[in-house]
C-alpha cells in the first residue's frame, strides 16, 4: 500500500516534469518561430537591396590608392 505522503510525491514529481515538457515544448516553438521570422526578414532585405541595385558585399574599387589602416602602400 503506498502512504499519502508518497502519492503526494509523485503527484509533485508529475506536475514538475509535465511543467519541465510545457517550457521545453514552448522553447522549440519560439526557436522555430525566431527562424522563420530572421528568414523572412533576411529575404526581405535581399529584395530591398535588390531593388535598389546593390548587394551586401561592399564594392570594390581596384584603383583604391589610399593607404592601409597601417600606413602601409
């Protein structure tokens, strides 16, 4: 026969791990969501500097004469 003390102990020990699957659960939601959201805003910004006719790289310039960060040549 299992005492009243030990079925409140593992009333308390499911309530815990059904919490602990609710927040693991809710994370993996939240994960999936903040992806879907960075693609699109990434996918839009591609569409806006495309519009615009530029692309993320920087351009570059081959008669760039000016000197290095070091001072350099």
């Amino acid at each position: 026969m299992v005492s009243h003390i030990e079925q409140q102990i593992q009333a308390r020990i499911a309530r815990v791990r059904a919490e602990e699957e609710r927040k693991r659960q809710q994370r993996e939601e939240l994960a999936a969501a903040r992806t879907a959201g960075l693609a699109k805003r990434h996918v839009a910004k591609l569409r806006a500097l495309a519009e615009k006719g530029r692309s993320l790289a920087p351009p570059i310039d081959l008669n760039n004469e000016s000197l290095a960060a070091s001072g350099a040549l």
